[in-house]
C-alpha cells in the first residue's frame, strides 16, 4: 500500500457531532428569541385594558317562564345577558 494514501476526511459542516451542536444551538436560539418576544409583548402592559366604561341602559325582558326581568333588581351585581336567535344557526 501506498505510504501516502490518506483517509479522506469529511468537511466539519458535514460530521454528525457538529449537525448535532448546530441543532441545538439553533434551538436554544429560537427559544431565547421567543421568551425574549414575550418579555418584549408583556412589558407594555402596565395595566389592563378596560373594555366597558359605561354603565348598561336600564332595560326590562320577558323570561321563559312568563316574568319580567328587570336590571335594575340586579344593580351593583355582575350580570351576563346570553343572547340567542332561532333564525341563526
């Protein structure tokens, strides 16, 4: 055998040890970048947004049962109104 005849190596971006570095690191990239993006999102909030300033009208509905519902019984209390319609759905 020739004295000279090396083994061939493989470039360093191509060995699986180094696939392997680069694959973490680009993962711990991306969640470093994505807290970051959170951190970034969350630091404006200095308080909440407020989405009714305005009290409800004072209204008065038919229930099922035949009763009148009023909203000013329930004042000062957190109300829900569901509201359906046959027509949809």
């Amino acid at each position: 055998m020739p004295r000279n005849k090396r083994k061939k190596r493989q470039r360093w971006w191509r060995r699986r040890k180094t696939q392997q570095r680069l694959a973490v690191a680009a993962s711990l990239l991306a969640a470093v970048g994505v807290l970051a993006w959170f951190v970034i999102q969350s630091a404006g909030d200095s308080e909440p947004e407020v989405y009714f300033t305005e009290p409800a009208p004072l209204f008065t509905l038919p229930t099922v049962a035949g009763d009148e519902f009023s909203l000013v019984e329930h004042r000062g209390q957190h109300n829900i109104l569901l509201y359906f319609s046959e027509g949809v759905g």
